[in-house]
C-alpha cells in the first residue's frame, strides 16, 4: 500500500484527484504502478487502477492477472471495479472507502457481486488515514 501511496502523491502535480495503484504478482514482485491521469492525459478512464491493470497486463503478456493484486489507495469505482472483475485479479486491497462511489463494499459491491464469474478478495481499509488525508488536502477549498 505504501507503493501506491507514493503514487498517490505524485498526482496532484497534474491536476489529478490524489489515487494511487499497484499490481503485484502472486510472489510479491512488483508488476506495475500508476496514478490517476485524467486531468494529465484527457482520458476519463485514466484511473490508477484502469492503468495498473493495462500495465501489469502488458507485462504479463496476458489479460488474466490471476494470482495477482491490485492495491489501490481509494476504493474502487464501478468502473475500475468492473476491470478488476474482467481482469481476473485474485485480490483487491484498498485503503480509504468511498462512500459516495465505492463498488468494493461501500456503496455497491460489484467485486464480490455473485452473479459474476470471478469474484476477488477484498481487503478493506488498509492504511486509510494517510490515504484519506491526500484527498482530504487536494479537495480542501482553497483560500483565494
């Protein structure tokens, strides 16, 4: 989670809400990184985890990312849930929950959803308050 911390950070030098991700293969090696690059790219779907699961795929040489995890420092979106589904992901790690747009147990639960044909782990709230105090800041109003 500190890895995906790290590239939380580095978000809002682009304008981009402070999210971070990284998959990690079934041994602990370190597949891939990103952060979210919306703002940076013009790419609605440039969500860390969009881009950590295309990365982490690109270094597999396969789409199924079975055996591996996504840590993520906010908890996923419907969309970015749906990738970690189709994915094939066997964990999803996240540290601060989204109330107002979870989809990994807040306000839906689309990853664990039993009608689908993979349902990952989740592993909630891992290391949440440093997670929560990089959106706290970037939304914080600012003082003009």
């Amino acid at each position: 989670m500190r890895l995906a911390l790290a590239e939380a950070e580095r978000a809002p030098l682009t304008g981009d809400v402070p999210v971070g991700a990284v998959v990690l293969a079934a041994d602990g090696t370190l597949l891939a990184r990103a952060r979210n690059e919306r703002e940076a790219t013009g790419d609605p779907t440039a969500h860390a985890e969009v881009l950590a699961i295309r990365r982490a795929a690109a270094v597999l040489g396969s789409w199924r990312l079975t055996g591996c995890t996504l840590a993520v420092t906010l908890e996923p979106c419907t969309m970015c849930a749906g990738a970690i589904v189709l994915s094939r992901l066997d964990r999803v790690v996240y540290a601060a929950p989204d109330p107002k747009a979870g989809a990994a147990g807040s306000l839906w639960d689309l990853v664990r959803d039993r009608r689908l044909n993979h349902r990952p782990e989740v592993v909630a709230e891992v290391l949440p308050e440093p997670a929560s105090a990089l959106l706290t800041h970037f939304f914080r109003p600012k003082d003009f």
